[in-house]
C-alpha cells in the first residue's frame, strides 16, 4: 500500500498544475496521512474495535452461511453467532492461547472439524494473524448495539434536556413581551416579533388588500379569486369601519374559503407528495400499474375537506382497516408504494427486492410521520441519531407482516358474478384449447368437422364474455397476512440473519418499557404510537409543513428531517407552541389554517427593506412575505381558471394526458418510472417524480419551461380562449386592458401599462405576420409574466 501511494503521490507531484508550492505542501499532508492511516497495525485498535473491523466481517463472510441463524436448510450444524458458541464445549476457541484453539488448527488441516470443506486460501493467508491476535486478546466478543444500550438503561430509554431539540416533550412556551408598537394578531406575531427585535429588525407593512385576497385564495384553493368575487371582498374591506371590521372581513373570507371543496384539492396535492402517490407503482424492476390509486386521493381530498382530525388522518393510513370507524381506503399510503421485482430467480435478488420494497415502507413512514431518516439505521446503527439497526428491524417487521391487495368497494355479490363470469370464461377456453389438441389427433377427413365444432365454439366464448359482467370498482389497500418477529439484516442482507428483534416504537421516542406489538402485523399498535401524546414528533412535523405551504419556508427548514443532520428551527417556542394548539384543537388542520392566516406575520406585504435584506436576506426570521413561484398544478390551473374553462369536478379517475383535459392538474395520471404524457408536461416545471416521499418541491428556472410557455400548443390556446372575450368586446380599448388587468391580477392597470398595450396592439397589427391575433399575443404575454406566476 506504501509503496502504491509513494507512485501515485510522486505522479501527481509531476503534474504541472501542481506549481504552487502550497499546493504541493497540501498534497504532501494528504499523502502521508493517508499512509499512516492505511498502515495502522492491530496494536493501534482497542480490542472490541479490532473486533468489529477485522473478526465479526471475517466470520460474517466465512461462517454465516452454514453456521449463522440462516441455516434452516442445515439444523445438523451449530449455530456459531455469540463468544459462548466458540469458547464453549466446542472448544472452537480457547482464549489466550490459539495452538490449542480448533479453529487455529482447522485453518492448516480442516479435518481437525470432521469433513469441513477447505477453507478460501485468501483468509488462510491473509486472516490467520487477524484471529490469532484475537484469541490471544482473550477471543472480545462486545456485546451488540441493543444489549449495550439495554443494560446501560435497565430496558428504559429516558429523554433528558441534554437530548436533541426534536426529541424533547412538548412544553408550552411562555408568550413573549412585545411593545405596543408591532403589530401583534394573536401569538404567532409576538414569537416572531422577538425574533426580529433581537436581530433590530422591524416588520414589514401590512399587504394591500387586493394583493392578501389573491394570497389567501392561491394558499387555500389553489385558484385566483374572479374579477366579481375580487370587487365584492374588496368592497367589504373598504366598507370596514376600523381594524377590528378589517379584520372581521378577513375572517370571513378565510372561512369561505375553508369551505370550499376546493380547498380539500389544493392540500391534498402537498399530502399527496409526501406519500410519493403514483398511478404507475415500482421503480425499473417493477412498472405494474395501480388503476385505482385515484380512490386514495380522493379520500385524502374528502379528509381534508371534512377537516379529519390529525389523529385519524394518520391512524387510517397506517392501519385504516383494523380500527373502529377506521377505511381500508386510506392505506393507500403504503400500498400504492414501489414493490420491487427481482431480475431473476436466485435467493439473493429475491432478497435484494424485498428489502428494497420494506425499506420504502420504513422510509417513507418515518420521514412522513415522524420527520426521521430510520432508512439511515438498515444496514447499521444511525450515524447520527438514537436510531439503532435493531429499531429499524422492529419497524420493518411490521411492513414485513404486511401485503397488498385488491378490496372491493362494491356488494358481495357483484364480487360472485363476476368471478362466475370470468369462471365460465375459463371454462370456454378450455374446451376450445380440447378441442384445437384434439384435432390434432384427427384423420384429414375428420379435420373440417373438427373445426365447425372449435369455430362454434370460439363464436360461444365472444358470447360468454360479452355478457360477462366488468370488473368490480376496487381499492389498492394492504392487510394482515401474518404476525411474526423479523431478523435483523446482517449488513442489510436478508439472508445473513442477525437477532430477532420485536415489533416495538422507536426507543428514542418511548418513555419506559416498550410494548412489543403482539396483534397481527402491530399496525394498529404502530399507529397508536406515532399519534400517541408522549411522541412530540409527530405534530411537531405536522404543523411545520403546514407553515411551509402557506409561508414557502418551514421553521424548520428540513421537513422531513428533525434529526442531528436537519436544521434547527428558527422559532422553536413558536413551532411547540403552535404544536400544542394543534393537539388542544383535536388536531383540526382547518383551525392551524386559522391561527397561522390570522396572524399579522402572515398578512404582511412581500415588499422588501435595504435593512431586512442586509440582515436577513433569506428571511428566516420572516419579516416580510416571501414572493412564492406557484407550483405547476395552481399555475396551470390558474390559466384554466381566467379562461373559464377550468372543469371543478370532484375526484374520479386520472387523466392520462392533462394538458388535453379541463380537469384540474391534481388529477393528472404521474408514474414513477416512463413518464406519462402528463408527467412530461408536469416534469418540466420541478414536479416530483414519485419514487420517494417528498417533503417540498425543488425551484429552478431553464429555458425549456420559457419555451413551453411561448410555443406550446397549450399556452397558444390559453392565450386565444382568453383574447376571445375581449376581442369580441364593445367597450373601449382602455377599458379591456384595465378588465384584463383584473382578471389575471386582481388589481387595476397603471396608466403605463395601458399605454406600453395600447402600443403593442397597434405595432402588432401592422405586422400581419403572426401565428396569434394581436389580442391573443397580448393575452400571453400576460400570462407569462411573473406577476401572474407568483403569489406575493
């Protein structure tokens, strides 16, 4: 090894971008260390180290196969995976002395164990000194991760003040002293005003009133409010006597709008990413299709329009099927997840994709509901947080417990007919398949009448199914299928069986004993858990992605991921206080809507101060509204909605081409593998692709989605639904400029803007070469602009 990084360093010191003599120093440092690094005896590692690195990886690869915990093929041989199995009667290993050790011994003559098979070359000439410098250290055998910790805490886990943020109970903050001065709603302002006074900053104003209506319309429907319904709330406000009246006025908007079945669309779809919903389930091992995931959605849509309470949203996705009042519908969640398919039939592929389908199901549950990377803990303990491998295997085996099917949502006995119906279809078929072999077996003179008799009976099946009835309307959910402890995966490899561990919460999050789940798969008793008072995780995730949608940014800014590796939140006390109001509403997601909508931080205007920029260009102490790029279905379905050919229909199925529907964007058909051609249109403006959850949407500008928007069929014809009426239109030109103003923006137009249209009609119409009529061309250009794509 010296001797290779001596040749490489000496070849890279030659090269001449290596000048610069500090250059030089650097890569002399990195060298050496490395070397000293690489060359590290086994006198410089402590023994339950040295174990870990060079003894439990030899005996993994060498010994496991036969003689770990996967052996039911082979019960004649011992089970050699703890100290006591080696030093025991077996004698396999005498500690302190390796000649008289069997195992030493069976290395030069394998006889010495009966007719073991002769062992790999590399290990007897590589390893030998590594199990010898073990025995003579007295044969270490550290105990595993979880019988550390258990008798470090008496099989308790507590949670001191020491522990990270995320981990600690939930205590009610006391509410800040404010001056008078700030502009102070209900609590959330005065969290965030001591905030911006520690940092000398001040609030910005409130938004204009035109400018908060498009807001609160765009965050709770996902539509622009219409010219009418524009003019009408403004009317209100201008009538308001004083603040309080104001105040009453946006109340009440905010209250309609709750209302409003399009309220349920709009925060379904931010649900919808977390979850990874998809129509076209697996990844590039499985491409099986889920033509009835819409039923799903369509539940999460009607939960959030009935206002579910937070403990049965999450209770009915993890086990909606064994709970009271509970539906099957709503796991959904984990059925409609990636089931990975093996590349061919040997243990270790089937093994591999059967990981790889439970690693989503942990992955996906504990970053939804609990804000944590579990996933991290597969292979071995959490690099950064109390998660141990143990912790993730007692999760796992509740997934593993778990299997996916098809649920009728209709009568018992639509079921019967139709599996009568494909029985008599069956039927038919294997007369026909009889009757073609029979045939065969027939003289030539007997082959004409053989054949009336197949033709007869062909034409009788195209009968049968035609009056067969159609396949019953049925839901993607899971169910029990068993009620077992799982193994914990030796390096994430099923077949390499560690210990078996029970089904049981996170210790990290459980005061005192764990109950092991004991029910069926312990879904019912999972979900418990995770909505249980003793876990602040779980509102805590909750309420910050619901700031995060309605302000851009989260408190904290890694919403998926509360743990060491996740950013702290900028208000803690404001993110528990707003916790624990969600948990004393009965975890009402529309009162959280109130609470956070009524405040004075959330009306605030978007415009910018020198001083809030110099001190806070990122605005994590908000003060001031973010201007937010709408995500592409409220933009497209803004575009449909000024049109007025935007469909409102509720649920049903999805639409395989979206840009050829009316229907709103949150019923396009999206697949996790080949896009759909709804997804090639979604894709292009940061749509996530559903292989995992996804906690928020990525924002980045290419020219593709410019080119989109100025040559595309779609916006073409956008821009020409909406010229029609103003072309066709008596008044003057002035004044259809102004309509059209109202229309897309919800304020009047400035004198300017009227003069740069009315200039633009008229150079546009002396052209004559143009694809669009001037009236359409201005239609686009406005509805390209930023001013319609941001909510402010």
């Amino acid at each position: 090894m010296k001797t290779r990084l001596g040749v490489l360093k000496m070849k890279v010191m030659m090269h001449p971008l290596l000048v610069h003599p500090h250059l030089r120093l650097l890569l002399v440092l990195i060298t050496q260390t490395s070397i000293t690094v690489l060359s590290a005896s086994s006198d410089d590692l402590s023994e339950a180290t040295f174990f870990e690195r060079r003894i439990r990886p030899l005996l993994l690869d060498h010994c496991q196969d036969c003689h770990g915990t996967l052996n039911e093929g082979m019960p004649h041989l011992p089970l050699l995976d703890s100290r006591e199995a080696f030093v025991g009667d077996s004698a396999l290993v005498v500690p302190g002395s390796p000649a008289e050790s069997r195992l030493i011994q069976a290395l030069e003559n394998p006889t010495v164990l009966g007719n073991h098979p002769d062992w790999p070359k590399p290990m007897m000439s590589r390893q030998k000194q590594d199990l010898e410098r073990w025995i003579e250290m007295g044969a270490p055998w550290p105990a595993s991760s979880s019988e550390q910790r258990d008798a470090n805490t008496d099989g308790n886990t507590s949670r001191p003040e020491g522990l990270h943020w995320s981990f600690r109970a939930l205590v009610r903050p006391a509410l800040p002293d404010v001056p008078d001065s700030f502009r102070i709603h209900n609590p959330i302002d005065r969290f965030v005003v001591q905030k911006l006074i520690q940092s000398d900053l001040s609030q910005a104003d409130p938004a204009p009133s035109s400018t908060l209506i498009r807001r609160i319309y765009f965050d709770l429907l996902g539509l622009p409010p219409s010219p009418t319904m524009m003019r009408s709330w403004l009317d209100r406000m201008s009538r308001a006597k004083d603040a309080a009246s104001e105040d009453q006025v946006v109340r009440d908007l905010i209250e309609t709008l709750l209302a409003h079945p399009a309220y349920g669309e709009r925060w379904a779809r931010h649900w919808l990413d977390v979850a990874r919903y998809s129509e076209v389930g697996g990844w590039t091992q499985d491409n099986r299709s889920n033509p009835k995931a819409f039923h799903y959605r369509d539940w999460v849509i009607q939960a959030f329009n009935q206002d579910l309470p937070f403990h049965q949203f999450v209770s009915y996705q993890i086990a909606g099927d064994l709970l009271a009042n509970g539906t099957s519908v709503a796991t959904g969640f984990f059925s409609l997840g990636p089931n990975y398919a093996s590349d061919g039939g040997d243990p270790e592929s089937i093994a591999q994709a059967k990981g790889e389908t439970l690693d989503d199901r942990v992955d996906t549950f504990s970053r939804a509901f609990l804000g944590l990377t579990v996933s991290c803990a597969r292979c071995h303990d959490h690099k950064f947080d109390p998660i141990p491998i143990e912790d993730y295997y007692s999760i796992a085996g509740v997934f593993n417990n778990t299997g996916e099917v098809e649920m009728p949502l209709v009568d018992h006995g639509i079921v019967q007919a139709y599996e009568a119906g494909r029985e008599r279809i069956r039927n038919q078929e294997k007369v026909i398949k009889d009757l073609r072999d029979q045939s065969k077996k027939l003289s030539k003179e007997h082959q004409e009448e053989a054949k009336a008799h197949i033709e007869s009976a062909e034409a009788l099946l195209k009968v049968i199914k035609k009056e067969a009835p159609s396949k019953y309307e049925y839901a993607h959910v899971v169910q029990d299928k068993s009620n077992e402890n799982m193994h914990v995966a030796l390096r994430g490899d099923l077949l390499k069986k560690g210990e078996l561990v029970p089904r049981r919460f996170l210790r990290i999050l459980t005061q005192g004993e764990r109950t092991p789940y004991l029910e069926g798969s312990g879904r019912r008793q999972l979900a418990e858990s995770v909505v249980s008072p003793e876990n602040p995780l779980s509102v805590r995730v909750f309420v910050n992605r619901i700031w995060m949608h309605h302000f851009g940014r989260a408190l904290v800014r890694s919403p998926d991921n509360f743990g060491r590796l996740g950013e702290k939140p900028t208000h803690p006390e404001l993110l528990d206080w707003l916790a624990l109001e969600f948990a004393g509403s009965g975890g009402s997601v529309k009162h959280l809507h109130r609470l956070i909508m009524h405040s004075a931080t959330y009306r605030s205007s978007s415009t910018p101060s020198e001083k809030g920029l110099k001190t806070d260009a990122d605005n994590r102490l908000f003060w001031r509204m973010d201007p937010r790029r709408m995500d592409v279905e409220t933009w497209r379905d803004a575009l449909l909605s000024v049109t007025q050919e935007l469909d409102a229909s509720l649920g049903g199925p999805s639409q395989e081409d979206i840009t050829q529907s009316a229907r709103r964007t949150l019923y396009a058909k999206t697949s996790r593998n080949d896009p759909t051609a709804s997804d090639r249109f979604l894709r292009l403006f940061n749509f996530p692709i559903p292989r995992a959850s996804a906690a928020k949407r990525t924002q980045n500008i290419v020219p593709q989605q410019f080119l989109f928007m100025l040559n595309s069929p779609f916006m073409l014809e956008r821009a020409q639904k909406l010229a029609l009426s103003f072309e066709a239109s008596s008044l003057s030109l002035e004044v259809r400029i102004d309509q059209l103003h109202e229309t897309l923006f919800g304020r009047r137009a400035e004198q300017r803007e009227v003069e740069h249209a009315l200039s633009f009609l008229k150079d546009f119409e002396i052209e004559k070469e143009h694809e669009l009529s001037a009236w359409a061309a201005y239609c686009q250009v406005l509805l390209c602009s930023n001013e319609f794509m941001f909510i402010r």
